[in-house]
C-alpha cells in the first residue's frame, strides 16, 4: 500500500468515527434484566398505593 492511499485511508476513517460520533442513534438505552424487575417491583408498589 503506498504511502498517499495509507493517509487518505486513515483520514477517511477519522473523519467516518467523527461523524459517526455526531449522529446520535435513536436506539432507547439498554436496561438489564435486574433493572426491568426493579422498576416492575416498584410500579407495582406505587399502584398498591394508589
């Protein structure tokens, strides 16, 4: 690999991760499976309540 295709590689990947970086996804945050039955747990409690 010449050295002029080794820079623009290594820039265009930079470049790709910073713009990557920018674009947040839309995907929700992982919540575990011990923080989903707490959660539960205290929903359930709250509507006991009520």
């Amino acid at each position: 690999m010449n050295r002029r295709k080794k820079i623009n590689q290594t820039l265009k990947s930079k470049a790709k991760k910073a713009n990557a970086k920018l674009h947040a996804s839309n995907k929700p945050k992982y919540i575990s499976k011990d923080e989903r039955a707490r959660l539960a747990l205290e929903e359930q409690g709250l509507k006991a309540e009520d």
